[in-house]
C-alpha cells in the first residue's frame, strides 16, 4: 500500500538524520514489520553487527503480533553482542487503519558514559584513611573483570578499546596479577571487551 511505503519512506529519513547526528554513540535502526524475517531496513552507527535484510527482534514480533501493543517503549536496559551495555528505546509506527508498519528503534551506546564517569570519579575522589585488607569469599565474577578493565581505562581517560597495545598488554597482566584471569570465560571477556583476538590475549601474557 501506497501509505505504507510512503510511512517507511519518511521514517528512514528520520533515522539516517539522528544516526548522523550522535556518530559512534547511539545505533539508529529501521525495521519494516510487514516482512519481520528481512526486517531490517536501514541501520546508522551499527553497533550490533546485524546488517539490511536481517531479521526483526523479539520485541518487534511482539508488536506485529498484538496490535495493542504499546507504540513506545522507552529507556529500557538491553546488551550489545559484544557485552557492552545500552539504553534502548523502540518507537512503532502505524498506519491509518491502526497496523503497525514500521519501527525505529535507538540503542545508546552507555559503556562510553560510564568510562566518564569513573574518569570524573577518579578526578574528584579524595584519599581517605588506610584501610585494612577486606576477604572476600566468593568467586569473582566476568561482570567484575569488565567493570576492573573499564575503571583501568577510564584511569588514563581512555575505553579498553582505546588503549595502545603496551597499554592493553600492562592492563591484562594487571587483571592477571588481580586474580580475574581466574575468571570462568575471562579470555573471552577480554577478547569482547579490547576488541582483539584470543591469540593477542595470550601473547600479552607472555
């Protein structure tokens, strides 16, 4: 139908505008919800790594599915493939006869916010008190091993996945040093986290 077409026509205007706006930080994605196997239409900053063509998610299933589902769902928490965090909000677009047709759906890149903060944290934190060792008698966690690498980063006000190679290579040993190699998949978190191959890791363990 002519409205249709005329609908994901203008929404893929909208996205392309805001995607070029918050380059690098925020993905911008366009689904067609009357073809959800080759959803994806148009995609900005792809941060995901699916491409045009690719399916639509689980929450656009559920929008084509129930036509009383809600038209925005904002704010809500979501994963990048690679472990990072986001922010997401999906918007469904409808047609005159009420069917949804289309979605734009913002994914915000937080893991970047939350390397500023530590970096501002570490600026204003004030030396308190010597205190005692503290034991802690439960394992660490992959979760705690991103945060570490982070916290590292943001130290030298960078991202894991800004720092050189002598800078990732002194912050793996210290990691290793930590203790959180010990960590069940901790290679792997690594390997997400610094955006290198398993090789890379090891070789930085020598």
């Amino acid at each position: 139908m002519n409205e249709d077409k005329l609908l994901l026509r203008e929404a893929e205007t909208i996205v392309t505008a805001i995607g070029r706006m918050f380059p690098g930080l925020c993905e911008v994605v366009l689904h067609d919800l009357r073809d959800p196997e080759h959803s994806i239409r148009a995609i900005e900053n792809n941060e995901s790594g699916r491409s045009v063509g690719d399916p639509a998610t689980e929450l656009g299933i559920a929008r084509i599915q129930d036509p009383g589902y809600p038209n925005v769902i904002q704010n809500y928490p979501n994963t990048f493939p690679d472990g990072r965090p986001a922010k997401s909000t999906s918007i469904g677009i409808r047609n005159s006869e009420g069917e949804y047709v289309a979605a734009i759906c913002l994914n915000l890149d937080v893991s970047l916010f939350a390397t500023v903060a530590r970096s501002l944290d570490s600026l204003v934190r004030t030396d308190g008190q010597e205190r005692s060792v503290t034991e802690t008698l439960r394992a660490r966690t992959a979760g705690e091993l991103r945060a570490l690498a982070e916290e590292y980063a943001a130290e030298r006000g960078r991202t894991p996945r800004g720092l050189d190679s002598a800078e990732r290579r002194k912050m793996v040993r210290f990691l290793r040093d930590e203790g959180f190699l010990d960590v069940k998949n901790a290679v792997r978190t690594l390997t997400d986290i610094m955006g290198v191959s398993r090789a890379t890791v090891y070789n930085y363990l020598k």
